[in-house]
C-alpha cells in the first residue's frame, strides 16, 4: 500500500520566515540558499506526493530532493542479495539491532525490495552502515540525548528511533529539508506520536524543553539553546562541508561540550595540495578538546569509491 506524506504549505512558510527573522549566523552558503527557494516553489507546486520515488534531472526544481538523500534510488543491475548480505554481515555489539530487526517504511512510496516480508531501500542501507559503525563506539542503551545537525529527509532518525526507541533524538536543519523531515517522520511514527513536530518544537528555548523519548523537530537558527550542554552524541553526515567555514565553525563551538561526535565527511586528495586530505574544519583547531577515535572509508552499498569518511570522537576528558 502507498503511503503518503502529508503537504501542509502554511508549516513551510511558518519555517521560512521563522528563519528569516532569526538573522545571519547561521544563513546557508548560496548552494543550499538557492535551492531553497526553487525548492519551495517545488513544494507548493508538487508537493511531497512520492517524493522518494521519482528520479529528477539535474538542475531541475526536483533534483533538489537528491540533493539531500530524500529520494530512494534503485538501479536496475543492482545485485539486491549482495548488498543486504553486506548489511546483513556487517558487525554490530551485543544490544544494537541489526538490519532484519529493522525496515524502512513506505512513505513516500521509496523503490525499494523485501527481504522475508521486510521492506528496505538502498539508501535505508546506508543509514544502517553508519548506525552499525557508531554502535562499535557509543553504547545506545541508556536515556541517550541524541542531536543531528543536518537531518536531509529524516531517515537517520528514523533509523535511530527503531532501533532504540527510548532515546531523545532532536534534529536541526534548513527550513525546505526540515519541513520535509518533519511531514515525512510524523507520518512514520503517526501510530505512537512518536515526533514533536516544528509546530512545537519552534517554542522551545532551551534543551530542558525537548521532550524525552521522542524525536523534537527544531530549526537550525534554535541550535544556540546546545551551548555548553552535555549532549550524549552529536551526528553530522555529509553536512558541515556544506557550509561556509565560519557556519560550521560556529556550530562545532556550540557542541564542543557533547561527550560523543559521529562526523561523516568526505576525504579527498585535491591535486594542488601538499598533502593527501581536505578536512576543512572537522581535523583543525576547532575540534580542539576531542579526540578522533577512528576514522574509516564510509561505507556505501553501491558505490566502492564513495569519498565519505566515518569518523568517532571523544571529547578528551572523559
Ligand atoms: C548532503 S545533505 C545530507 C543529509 C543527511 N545528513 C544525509 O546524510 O543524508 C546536507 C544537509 O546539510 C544541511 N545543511 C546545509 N547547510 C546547512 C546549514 N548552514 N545549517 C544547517 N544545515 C545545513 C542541508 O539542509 C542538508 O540536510
């Protein structure tokens, strides 16, 4: 059956001009700036009906939806038994879930395949490679506070939320990619009011306001209410290389008190460079108080040659 996630255009206008009141720190470069403005339009116009299934051109109003990771792909030649048996095998401690405990849901209407009944996506395997990587370093099983800065489509969280559903997991982003997180994971967790939505979420001035055992919905231009706070675990994927310098440097000194960080960013040689490696802020003064645990090749299920690293850290105290 098709699911589908519901528009509510009046919450997208809420978050753009909740943004635009809020100033400067943490204004998106003009990449991110443009595209949401083509991608508001696209929002009204089509709405969020199948938004993971269509495959859109590059430079159209749609393709904005890849740009973050919201739409499910599936390749035909995709070898399906290859790429859930990597899941499948892929080692997590005693007390983490492992892929066939956890599926993906239709909303959205994903392409996708079923393993024994189960419903996955290639991206949902992706989301479980780096939940299976953080889970050899961060024990999930407490009351954990969990904050995501750059949430994409919400999947991560979804992901999270499955496997340990006591934990507080609190999201950040850009308005166009929020609204369709929080329309797409409302609809998910609809049966257990497992979200807070931005509806409510947009009045909280402090971290003692988000509600346990839930996922909170917030804003980007909120993520000062983290300042000095002892968050369990930071998570950022493929997103603080988005941003100007100076954007995520303001935001890595507002969480230089959580006690955990999974960074995932790429690691590229670039040919005028002295030595191998572009780590723009994550490696350099400003994560100064942490200390890198490890950091290994990103695993992606189709593509070998992903330049995305994982990285753990610590703050060095503990
Ligand atoms: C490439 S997507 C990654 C999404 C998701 N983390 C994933 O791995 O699929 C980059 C994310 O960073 C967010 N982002 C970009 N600039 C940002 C900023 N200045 N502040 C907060 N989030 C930002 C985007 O909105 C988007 O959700």
């Amino acid at each position: 059956m098709t699911i589908q996630a519901d528009d509510d255009i009046e919450l997208l206008d809420l978050m753009l001009t909740d943004q635009a009141r809020c100033g400067e720190r943490y204004g998106a470069t003009a990449r991110w700036d443009g595209y949401s403005r083509i991608f508001a339009d696209f929002l009204r116009d089509v709405g969020l009906r199948d938004f993971r299934k269509h495959s859109h051109p590059k430079g159209s109003p749609g393709y904005v939806l890849h740009s973050f990771g919201a739409v499910d792909g599936l390749s035909a030649g995709t070898d399906i038994w290859k790429v859930y048996g990597t899941a499948a095998n892929a080692f997590v401690p005693a007390g983490a879930r492992t892929i066939d405990q956890l599926a993906v849901s239709r909303v959205g209407n994903p392409n996708g395949f079923e393993v024994q009944g189960r419903f996955y996506t290639l991206s949902w395997l992706n989301f479980f490679h780096r939940y299976a990587y953080v889970s050899k370093y961060f024990d999930f099983n407490g009351d954990n506070v969990i904050v995501e800065l750059g949430s994409g489509s919400g999947k991560q969280a979804e992901l999270l939320r499955k496997a340990h559903p006591h934990s507080t997991i609190v999201l950040f982003d850009l308005p166009t990619q929020l609204y369709v997180a929080n329309q797409y994971l409302t609809k998910v967790f609809e049966d257990d009011h497992g979200v807070v939505p931005y509806q409510v979420a947009r009045e909280f001035t402090s971290l003692d306001d988000v509600v346990r055992g839930k996922i909170n919905v917030l804003g980007n231009w909120q993520f000062d209410m983290l300042q000095g706070r002892d968050i369990d675990l930071f998570w950022n994927a493929a997103s603080l290389q988005e941003m100007a310098p100076d954007t995520a440097k303001h935001y890595l000194r507002v969480t230089s008190s959580v006690r955990h960080m999974f960074l995932m960013h790429m690691l590229r040689s670039e040919p005028d460079m002295g030595v191998p490696g572009r780590r723009k802020v994550i490696g350099s003064k400003a994560m100064a108080g942490f200390d890198e645990i490890d950091r290994t090749h990103a695993r992606h299920c189709n593509n070998r040659d992903w330049p995305y690293y994982d990285s753990f850290w610590k703050r060095s105290d503990l």
